[in-house]
C-alpha cells in the first residue's frame, strides 16, 4: 500500500555549503537554500569541520525551506541525503565529538607514506572495489591519529562518516549507507557488510562502526525532540540516502543497466550503473553497491573538469562570464587550430601547446580537453560499449556548447536534465522510494526530464578523430 503523499526533504552535504531543498509530489522544487559551512584549512593540510557548526547548518537550512514553503514543511513526509565520503568524526560513549569532522581532501597523512603502506598490501580490489587508496582516504588519517593523537583515540567509542553524524543526532541511530562506507575501502561491497582485515590493519573495533545498510532504507520517524526542533512533523521519516555522486546519476535517471551519466562539476566523475561486480574492471574504476542488492555504481573520477575553466577564468584580466567565454569558444572551429589545453594533476593550472590563439581558443581547447579526459573514463567503464545517451549533471550541464562538444568527441548523444538540481532529486527519490511511493526505476521514469539532446555532429567528430585517434571515438 503506498504510504501517504506529501513532500520530501533532501540534504546535499557539500564540502564547502550545505544544500537543502524540498520537493513535492511530483518531484519539483518548492525551495532550496545553501548554507556556507565554512571549513577550516589552516594549517595548510588541513581542512576540518566543526560539528556544532554542521549541525547549525542544518538547523539554518531547514528553517530556511520552512519560511520559503510553510504548507510544504507541514507537509513533510521524509528526509533523506546526498553526502561526500572519507569525511569522518570519532566519538566517545557518550557520543561527545573527540575531533573536529576530518574531510576528505584534508592532507595531514600526505608527509607520511608509511601511513598509506599498510592498506596498500591487502589484496582487497576485488572485494572493495576500490582499486588505490591515496593519503586523502579516512584510512591514513586514522593511522595519522594513532600516531599523533593516542590518548583521542584511546578515548574513541564510535567512528561516523560526517552523514551518519547527522544521522545519529535525526535518529539515534549509528548508521551507514553502504556505497558511502564502501568507497572508504573498509566494506565487502558484495556483501555491503564490514570487511574483517581492512578494519584489523586499521585497529578499528567492531564495536565502533556503524550499520551497514542500503540507500532508500527507511529507519523510522525522527527522534521526537529533533523534529520539534525542525518544525517537521512527529510523523517525518527518515530514509537513507546514499554518496553525491551515485544520488547524482540516480536524478539524472541513470537508473537501467548499462547507463551511463557523468558530473563536470569540481571533479568530473562518470558512473555506470550494472547488476554485477566486474572482476576485471579497468585500472581506475570504483565499485560500489546500489540501492538494491543485485545493483552496482561503476565510477571514474578525474581532476580534469570544470574548475580548470573556472581557474582560467578567474586568471583573465577582465574575469569575463562564463557566457561570454561560451560565446567565444562557439566561434572557433573543432580542434582549435590545432591549440591543445593541457591539465597538471590538480587540475588548477593549465598550459597550452602549439600557437598561441585568442580567448575563444583557449577558452573551447579547455572544453575540449575536459571531453576528451571524460571519454577516456567513459571507455574505462564501458569498453566498446558506449551506451547510446549519456546524461550530464554538474554546472557544466548548463552550457549547450559543452554538451555538444561532448557528444561529437564521444560519438554518442547526451543530454541535462531539466531539474536544476539532479543530486538532491536522486535524494529525494531515495525518499520517496523508500516510504513506498515507488520503486527508484518508477520514480526516475516520473520524475526525471531530460532537455534538449545534443547529437554527435558527423564532420566535427570526424574532426576530432582525425587529430586523435583514441579508442573511445569508435571507427
């Protein structure tokens, strides 16, 4: 029996902001609000959160979307979320905060490569699907706090990733969801359960991890005293969400084997969604459980995305638009005379070979070069088979130059969606599923729209292969 309609409320929890919207039955948006965290990054490795100050945030949010949509927030029927991974607090028992929330790019165990060493030597590719771990996964930094902080972590209870702490203060519940934790390198993602030498090399206890359970699990009404305090209903469920970038692919509708989305947002991520564990997935490619137990997110991730055209942009003179720089790059033809932008492995600074061009040119061989790095994540994950649409979320999705460019370097169709917000629309989605409104597939397939769908243009694809014979543009 479908569970009384009414509205959804989704928590994107961002390194930098916090995003809160509210949707309604239908799947659109009747508010949204961003709230600026704040981090701290000094000194220079570090980038903490206060968890007092996350907790605020979601007060602030919330009150935001009540005052925007106050029949709405009456109205609210779930919460869930969309989080970031490899951001962690430890907790003692009385789940007082022992450390500030460690985020993922915090670089504290990066002057260490023995911190690193022993997670490097356990053979757990094919069990955690994660293929390399690097000083900015939890793992070092909880060996950095071994090493540094011995008498925090002999006071240390409970291990939460930064949405199960928001979790735990909603329900009371310790919980994960099981995609967050596996990309952690910690999980048996076949299993969605905690694997037993990760967390020996690690010397975490049993006792302090939180459960393991799927995306769209419903874990009850929130704790009465936390619903007063939100103004939300005492009837407001709270439904597991899952980590941004699989939430993403889910509000574009990247929800049938075989589909394929990608975000050019801070990094450029693509993801596949399959029924089964690949054994022999490329070098580079994520696996982590979905929703239902037969489901898989393949995933790719690189540097090379939109914040080298935000970098190159805030280096020009005049700190043109980005519509403008669209415009202009419009001008110039595939290949940009020959230009080619090329990334350092941040993805921060870019240089240019061959003869120096105008602004368009500069501004459409970063373009391109950001479709070219997604073609060859793309190839990673499907081999030959490149599916016939990709979707696309992330700012990017808003310039119609870019998709294009994408679709003639890839030799295949893609298209945005016309919700602004695709990561909080696969949260909400995960809500609504999982107080019975449907199923992920039913919900995708009504709520999810797609604009206009962008073509491979023939002469400019064969431009491109013409300068660079890659795998991935196919014959």
């Amino acid at each position: 029996m479908m569970a009384r309609m009414g509205t959804l409320v989704t928590l994107d929890f961002g390194t930098s902001y916090l995003k809160a919207a509210l949707f309604d039955e239908a799947g659109a948006i009747l508010a949204l609000h961003r709230e600026l965290l704040r981090p701290s990054t000094a000194p220079a490795n570090d980038w903490e959160l206060d968890p007092a100050r996350l907790l605020q945030a979601v007060r602030t949010a919330c009150d935001d979307l009540r005052t925007a949509s106050p029949d709405g927030w009456r109205q609210a029927t779930a919460i869930s979320f969309a989080t970031q991974t490899n951001s962690f607090v430890l907790l003692d028992a009385a789940d007082r905060a022992l450390t500030p929330i460690i985020l993922w790019p915090d670089g504290r165990a990066a002057d260490e490569p023995d911190l690193v060493a022993p997670f490097e030597t356990l053979p757990g590719r094919h069990v955690t699907g994660v293929p390399a771990l690097s000083a900015q996964f939890m793992l070092p930094k909880l060996a950095w706090l071994q090493r540094h902080e011995p008498v925090v972590w002999s006071q240390a209870a409970r291990l939460c990733l930064l949405s199960d702490y928001v979790t735990l203060w909603l329900t009371g519940e310790h919980v994960t969801e099981a995609g967050a934790a596996g990309l952690t390198g910690l999980v048996d993602v076949r299993e969605a359960s905690w694997w037993a030498p990760a967390c020996e090399c690690a010397r975490l206890s049993p006792d302090w991890l939180p459960r393991i359970v799927r995306a769209a699990t419903d874990l009850g009404p929130l704790r009465p005293a936390v619903a007063v305090e939100l103004a939300l209903p005492e009837t407001c469920r709270f439904v597991i969400g899952c980590l941004d970038q699989y939430a993403g692919a889910i509000g574009t509708g990247n929800v049938e084997p075989g589909g394929v989305s990608e975000t050019t947002g801070t990094v450029l991520a693509s993801v596949r969604y399959a029924t089964r564990f690949d054994e022999h997935a490329e070098v580079g490619v994520f696996q982590g459980p979905g929703a239902a137990p037969t489901t898989f997110f393949q995933m790719c991730f690189g540097a090379t995305s939109a914040n080298l055209f935000e970098a190159f942009r805030n280096g020009l003179p005049d700190r043109q638009s980005f519509e403008m720089l669209d415009q202009l790059a419009a001008e110039v033809q595939p290949g940009c005379d020959g230009l080619i932008a090329v990334a350092d492995e941040t993805g921060r600074q870019v240089r240019f070979d061959g003869v120096p061009q105008s602004v368009g040119h500069k501004a459409r061989a970063i373009l391109e070069a950001v479709a070219r790095a997604l073609g060859e994540q793309v190839h990673r994950l499907c081999g030959e088979d490149c599916p016939p649409l990709i979707r696309s979320a992330g700012g990017a999705a808003r310039s119609a130059l870019w998709l294009q460019i994408k679709a003639d370097m890839l030799g295949t169709a893609f298209a945005a969606t016309t919700c602004p917000e695709p990561t909080s629309l696969g949260a909400a989605i995960l809500a609504g599923s999982g107080i019975g409104w449907g199923t992920v597939a039913e919900l995708a397939g009504r709520w999810v729209q797609l604009g206009v769908v962008h073509e491979p243009n023939p002469a400019a694809r064969e431009r491109y292969r013409q300068l660079a014979a890659l795998p991935w543009q196919g014959s």
